[in-house]
C-alpha cells in the first residue's frame, strides 16, 4: 500500500490515484508468496542434502535403512533445531516407517508433497533399487553429492550476476527519487504533467513502462538450476 500511495502522489500529484493502481497488490502478494515458496524449496533441498549424508553415515555404521532415518533425524534436530522444515518432514517419515508403512512409499510420498525434482528423483530411484536389492549406500551418498553440485553451481551463478542484481534494486528506485527530487527543488517543471488529461496520460504510460522495465529485470536475473 504505501508504494502505491507514493507511486500514486509522485506519478499523479493524487494519493486517490492508488485506488486504481490497487490492483497491484494482488501481484505484489503472489510475487511474494512465488518468491517465499522458492525460497523454501531451496532451504529444504539444502537440508535434505545434509539428511541424505546423516542417513549414509548410519548405514556405514551398520544400521537398517529404517533405522538409519531415525538417527539422522536426530542429528537433523542437533543441526537445525526442532522448527526446521526438513526435521519436520523427517518426523512424518519415521512415524509412518514405525506404523509399518513402506519406506519408499513414504519416501515418495515426502517427494511428492516437496515438489523438488532432485527429491523427486531420489526417491523414486530409492524406490526401484530397495525393491530390486541396489546398493543404497552408494545411491543415497550419490544423491547428495548431486545436490550439493548443484547447489555449489547456483551459488557461483549468484555470487556472478550479485552486482546485476543490485543494479537493479538501484534502477527500482531511480525513477521515484528521480521525481521526488525535481518536485523539491522545482515544481514548476513537473506542473504541466498534473491535473490535466495529456498529463495522466503521460504519466501513466511513464509508469506502465517502468513496471514492465522492472518485471523485465527481475527475469532476466532470475536463473534456475
């Protein structure tokens, strides 16, 4: 809201502008919520890494493939703390192995509800090779060190495109400090772009523009892995 009040005041010279311009909050709010979910998926997929090494360090110890998500769930809450998303998750999944459900029909289950691909993969891999008696040491070790490839990968990406990234938090700000600043120092120069039809109009393009520019952007520096 108070973007738009401010884009509405500096665009219009009319805070009641933002009532049109409500509608953005509806995007604001999906982006948003896009944005947490990303996020999320990345913290569990990180985490989960790290719960595919706790489990093939039990199974090199000489536990069942049962038991070994068990201990790793108690070194996922040494690791994380009880709260985290992967130490929840890993608690469903030992409940349901104690009520004697399939491990790999929970396993994929768990991939299923993540909507992580590399999960995904993991799990139905899990589950043909119990079945068919594969070497589940060697593939939980392999999954991990796959997602910890990928995750080294996306890091490099970011740290590379980091300054793009800033450049364009600056140019989100530009146009609005731009015309704050001439409405301070003067006025008379923005006059002829409010209260009159040409002027909204100008304006409304400018700002049509500037979002399209910033949605432009933000793609560009978006890479998935």
């Amino acid at each position: 809201m108070l973007y738009i009040i401010i884009a509405s005041y500096l665009f219009f010279d009319n805070i009641y502008f933002s009532i049109l311009l409500s509608p953005y909050i509806y995007v604001y709010v999906k982006s948003s919520k896009k944005k947490k979910l990303k996020d999320n998926k990345q913290k569990l997929c990180k985490e989960f890494k790290d719960a595919m090494l706790s489990v093939s360090v039990a199974l090199n110890a000489g536990y069942s493939i049962e038991n070994s998500f068990k201990e790793a769930l108690k070194e996922l809450k040494v690791l994380y703390g009880k709260e985290a998303i992967i130490v929840r998750e890993f608690k469903e999944i030992v409940t349901k192995i104690s009520n004697n459900e399939n491990i790999e029909d929970v396993l994929c289950a768990f991939a299923d509800n993540s909507g992580i691909e590399d999960i995904e993969y993991f799990a139905n891999i899990f589950k043909y090779a119990k079945r068919s008696g594969g070497n589940m040491i060697e593939i939980i070790r392999d999954t991990a060190s796959t997602i910890r490839q990928k995750a080294e990968v996306e890091q490099e990406i970011q740290t590379i495109i980091s300054g793009k990234k800033m450049e364009v938090k600056v140019m989100q700000i530009m146009p609005f400090a731009m015309i704050g600043y001439l409405r301070i120092t003067s006025p008379e120069f923005l006059v002829s772009l409010y209260d009159n039809v040409i002027g909204i109009v100008v304006m409304s393009i400018c700002l049509f523009i500037y979002v399209v520019a910033v949605w432009f952007a933000k793609r560009i520096v978006e890479i998935d892995i």
